[in-house]
C-alpha cells in the first residue's frame, strides 16, 4: 500500500511540472464521458453478464486521478491517473449470482488539479434476469381405444421437457407396470423424447394413470408432470363357429344338428337372447329351427332344422349373433339336398291268391309322406305283360320307409310275379322286381280256429313333442286298439322314459277312440324330466305294442 502510495505521489508530482510547462489557456474546461454497453442484455438466474466499460476525458485539460465505480457490479470498478485531454480508455467485465433483475450504474469522476474541479458522468444499463422454471409434460395416445378379451392394448407416451433448464433424472409411473421408465440421461431443455408400450391380459374395462417426474440441478427441485388418464374398453370375443353335424339335411325333413363353436353368450339375462340364423347367400332364402336338448352351452348348442318341403336346395350359411350385437358366421355351413329317389326293400307277406284282398306292408327308404299334401303312385305290373293289379291305402298312415297296402287280387288276374313299382311326387320312382306273386287259390281246408286277435301297433302320435308345464292334446294312430271291451277291461297307456322312472300321465280327449286313433291329453309337469319317452298300449288281454321315441319333452322356448 506504501508503495503505490509512493508512485501515486511521483506520479502527481511529474504531473505538475508538466503542468507547470504548460501554456496557460485561457480558461480550463474539465470533461469526462462514461459507457457502458449493452444497454440491456438478458441472462439466466445466477449466470454472469457481460459488460463493456469506456471511459473518454472530453475536456481540454488533464484529469488526475480518474475514479469508475460500479456499484451494483463492483467488479466493473476501476481508477486511473494523468488521464490526457481526448484519451480513451476502456475494459470488460463480468457480474453474476443475481436471481433478480437490476439496473447497473456506473460512475465516472475525474478531477483537474490546478483548479480543484471535480467531473462527472453516469451510465446505466439494464439486465434482465430469467429464473430457472423447470417443467415437465407427458402425453399417453390413444385416450381411449377398444380391445377383445385378453388382447394388448398398446399407446405412445411422449416425454417433453417444456422448461428452460435440463432435468435428470426423469421418471415415468403407469398404471400398466410396462409403461414405467427410467430415462437415461434425463432430457434437455426444449427436447422431448417418445417410446411405445403395450398391456394385455384383461377381461374388462379399466384405466391407467400416468405422470413424470423429473429433477433439475440448476433449480434445485422435482417437477411433476400432469396426470394423463386413458381408457381402455374390454369387450368380449365374438361367436366362432366351427362345425355344424350333421351338415346336410333333405327336404320336408326336421334334422337336429349339432352346433360347434366358441363365446356363444347362452346365458344372457331376458329378454337378450343369442340368434341363430341359416340363409342362403344372395337370396332371402331362410330355414327356421328350435332348440333342441341338452341345453346350449358357450361352445355347443343343439338345435333342429326345419326344412320345408319347398326350401331352396343348396348351401345356407349359419350367423350366430350375440345379446351384445356381435356375430361370426360359417359359410356354407348347411346344405339342404332334394329327397333321393324311393328304394323298396320288401313287401310282407309277398303272394296273394286270385281272389283275395291282402294287406301288404312296404318297407324300404325316402317315400313322401302324403301328410305332407303330396301322393306317391303305387303299381303293381306283370313285365312283359298290360297285367297290373289295383289297391288302396290301409292303416296305420304311411311313413317314409313304410306303407300299408292292400292289393286286390281278381279270380281271374293272371298268376306270376308282379313287380312293385313306387314313384314319388317329383317324379323320381323306385323299382322291386318279382315284388309279389299271385298264385291259384289252394283247395277248400277244413276250418281252422280263428286266430288270436293281433297285438296293438302304435305308428304315430301327432304332435310328436311338447313343452315343459302343459297339457298336450296327440293324436295316437296304429292298429288293433281295443277300446269297446266291456268294463272292467279297459285298454291301457303309458308313457315311460327309457332307462328311467320317468312318467307322463294323461286323460282320453274327445271323440272316442277308435281301433286305430285315440285322442289323449299329456299331462307334462314343469318338472318332467325333457327327452324322449316312449308309448306302450295295452289290450285289455295283455297284448301290448310300444312306440320308441313317440313323444319328446323339451323346455321352453325363451321369449321373443
């Protein structure tokens, strides 16, 4: 401190003598100039600014000593001495750990020792001080998306980093763990950063939350990003078929099929119902059903087919549709065939003598039932000859692989084999050569004791089914019934379950019953056990006939 001290005051001294040698003026004008740039300028909270100091002596006389100060940013101080008339002088500098903005204010004096005067001059300049603000955002797309049962849902999820200040660590919570992050190295100012993920494994709707955190070092704290919230809707699988057995079926025909599949929704509350539909592609052609037993199940369902007698042959397609709208569909999955030509297997007994008048029975496969307003043509002719012989229907009522005929034998129709020709409605005809042959008649026996009379036969019952809780009047058809046996010998049916204890009582309904019709109510409980039952009739003298199948109990139909 002596030391400068003792070169300020030689440096003084030299000052006046050289003042001393100069020309007296005359008068003295001391002056002095002070900048400071930039005017403004703005920087970060504690970051430094930057400043440029220029100091001008104006006047027309020498200034000693020459003092800056700068008193908000003291760095940017200095003093000077012999400061000449016109010299500049000029530095830079440097002011930082301000968290405000501020005005800086510099100061410039000199002063002219052989007057005494003192100079100055002012400047300032303006810094503008931004704080660190540190934040974060996240986006998490789609807001809401749909997905099956079990399947993944999958989203992007953008990080940003909306601050002015890097943040590390950043971290990523989810509500679906696959979602989570950490992410290395954390995220500049400005920079953001995306990645996709995936979740699976649902049965049913939720949401997940989302948000992020990150760290800033400058700021000294956590931010915390938004809560983002998305929706995930779960729905469940829509109906697969798979098979449908058997998949054919022939016209005026009713065949219980065997639906094969998956998800089939059967145990919706009322009134949603699973529908069941077969139509044939490009056409309005349809075929109804029922529901057949066992119940359906979510992979099996049961169900008989209608085809009218006029349903359009060809493939149909099955749509199963679910109380919740969706539906899969099997094409092709049924195909309704024309009925194949009658075949004849036999005709029992198969002679008859001139004469006579013999009930037949025709057996074989695909004759049309003439219940269904349709007739078959029944002939029997000598080949090779214009011999034919007549008949007539006889009961019980046909059926597809039986018909009851009488065939009237003349005294004078020509002895031999006859064949039986059968031709169906639609022209299609089947042929048994040597079907029946007419012989002579034997000669006259004595008498011989009549016969017992025959068991009941039982070919029908009308209608075939019925539901759960009700009372259904059937007609039963056969042959043999005795019904007019004088009291107390009553003709007796039952309908029994095979295999079971199962029972179905009834009453006889009106009119009277005849040796071939009865008319009976069947009383079936709520509780009667479905399937079905067979029908046994029995003749007050113990000959009974059974019916196998006769009648089918089944549930109810759910409503519509």
């Amino acid at each position: 401190m002596m030391k400068m001290n003792r070169s300020l005051s030689l440096s003084l001294i030299l000052i006046a003598a050289l003042v001393l040698l100069m020309p007296v003026t005359a008068q003295a004008a001391p002056s002095i100039s002070v900048t400071k740039t930039p005017a403004n300028q703005t920087v970060m909270s504690g970051a430094p600014a930057n400043f440029t100091i220029s100091v001008t002596n104006t006047g027309d006389v020498m200034l000693t000593p020459v003092i800056v100060q700068d008193f908000q940013a003291p760095e940017c101080s200095r003093n000077t001495s012999g400061f000449l008339p016109g010299r500049t002088i000029s530095w830079t500098c440097s002011h930082a750990g301000e968290t405000a903005s501020y005005w800086n204010l510099v100061s410039a004096t000199g002063y002219d020792l052989f007057t005494g005067t003192m100079v100055r001059n002012n400047a300032s300049a303006r810094v503008t001080v931004i704080p660190w603000s540190p934040a974060l955002s996240v986006t998490k797309v789609p807001a809401n998306q749909t997905v099956m049962s079990g399947a993944p849902a999958s989203w992007t999820i953008t990080v940003a980093n909306t601050g002015n200040t890097d943040l590390n660590p950043v971290r990523v919570w989810d509500g679906a763990p696959e979602c989570a992050r950490n992410l290395s190295g954390g995220l500049a100012a400005g920079v953001s950063t995306s990645y996709t993920c995936s979740h699976g494994g649902r049965t049913a709707s939720y949401q997940t939350n989302t948000t992020a955190a990150g760290y800033s070092g400058l700021a000294g704290r956590w931010v915390n990003s938004q809560l983002v919230q998305v929706r995930v809707t779960v729905t469940a699988p829509p109906p697969v078929i798979t098979s449908v057995a058997p998949n054919t079926g022939v016209q005026g025909t009713t065949v219980p099929v065997t639906i094969q599949g998956a998800n089939f929704v059967v145990d919706a509350a009322p009134p949603q119902y699973l529908t069941i539909e077969f139509t044939q592609p490009g056409t309005t052609n349809s075929l109804r059903g029922l529901l057949d037993v066992p119940e359906p199940t979510s992979t099996t369902i049961h169900w008989d087919v209608i085809i009218p007698a006029e349903a359009a042959t060809g493939a149909y397609d099955l749509k199963i549709t679910n109380p919740d709208g969706q539906s899969g569909t099997l094409p092709g999955a049924f195909t309704v065939t024309a009925p194949p030509p009658p075949v004849i297997t036999s005709v029992t007994p198969n002679t008859g003598v001139q004469g006579t008048t013999v009930a037949v029975t025709i057996q074989g496969a695909n004759f049309v039932d003439s219940a269904q307003g349709r007739y078959i043509t029944i002939e029997f002719a000598q080949p090779g000859t214009t011999n034919s012989l007549g008949g007539g229907l006889d009961v019980p009522p046909p059926t597809s692989t039986t018909y009851h005929w009488d065939v009237i034998i003349p005294a004078g129709a020509a002895t031999g084999a006859y064949d039986l020709k059968i031709t169906n409605p639609d022209g299609q005809s089947g042929t048994l050569p040597g079907a029946f042959t007419v012989t002579a008649p034997l000669p006259t026996l004595p008498p011989t004791p009549p016969p017992l009379p025959p068991r009941p036969v039982i070919t029908s019952v009308t209608p075939n089914y019925g539901v759960q809780g009700t009372t259904v009047p059937v007609t039963i058809e056969g042959a043999n019934f005795v019904v007019d046996a004088p009291p107390p010998q009553y003709l007796t049916i039952e309908f029994t379950q095979p295999g079971t204890t199962n029972s179905l009582r009834g009453l006889l309904d009106v009119p009277e019953p005849t040796s071939t019709t009865i008319h009976y109510g069947v009383i079936i409980p709520a509780g009667a056990a479905t399937g079905a039952y067979d029908l046994t009739i029995t003749n007050p003298d113990g000959q009974s006939g059974t019916l196998t199948g006769a009648f089918k109990v089944i549930p109810p139909l759910p409503p519509v």
